[in-house]
C-alpha cells in the first residue's frame, strides 16, 4: 500500500501497459484531496505507464475536490497519449458523477479486467 497524501492511500499493482490504483479514503480526519492528481501522476512516472484504473471501491463519498482531481488527472494524462478508466464506483458515487453531468467523461467499468478491455461501461441504476 502507498500513502498518496494525507487522508488518501492506494493498492498499486502493474499490469501489461498498465497501472492499477485501488484508492482508499478518505480516511478519518482532514484529506489533502487538492494535491492527490500530482502524487498519482508522479506514481505514474515512477512505473512508466500511461494507462491508469482507478478502483473506485473503497471510496465512499466522491466529493468535489476528488472530482475535480479526477478531470485533472484524466486532462494531464490525455494530453501525453494516456488513458485513464474507473472501476468499482458505488451506485452513489455514479449518481455524483451523474449530477454534475461528468458520468459520460469518466466511464465506469465493473472491474479491472472490463476495463483495460473497455467493455461495455456500467450503466447507473
């Protein structure tokens, strides 16, 4: 496991061509969210990928700030030829994504494997 910043850790594993985040938090107490695009860009840097999951899961509230990382990682990472997909969002969480109208920039997939496949996105309930 990886702290990313404060409030924020993550699972990585490497896959072929890819980089897999399992993100937890945020964890009790204040959350450093504003900076958390940085860490997982440096991340990415150090494992020389270009292609990113991240596995929503274990994040049970999608707040603004993180959403607003969530476009500037996925920015930064289309502006150098890479990719970035989310897995595991909670009914919630897409609900969040939804409401801001963000739901169709950030396709979910189900799991790790739908998405490095890009397999038919999960559909809200």
């Amino acid at each position: 496991m990886a702290d990313l910043v404060q409030g924020w850790s993550a699972d990585v594993d490497r896959g072929p061509n890819w980089l897999f985040l399992r993100l937890h938090g945020p964890h009790g107490g204040p959350a450093e969210t504003d900076v958390l695009a940085d860490e997982v860009c440096h991340l990415l840097r150090q494992h020389m990928a270009e292609r990113l999951v991240l596995e929503m899961n274990d994040v049970p509230l999608l707040p603004s700030t993180l959403i607003g990382q969530l476009v500037k990682l996925q920015k930064r990472l289309q502006t150098q030829g890479g990719l970035m997909r989310l897995s595991g969002m909670s009914d919630d969480n897409q609900s969040v994504l939804r409401s801001t109208r963000l739901d169709s920039r950030f396709p979910q997939y189900q799991d790790r494997e739908a998405a490095v496949m890009g397999r038919q996105p999960c559909r809200p309930r």
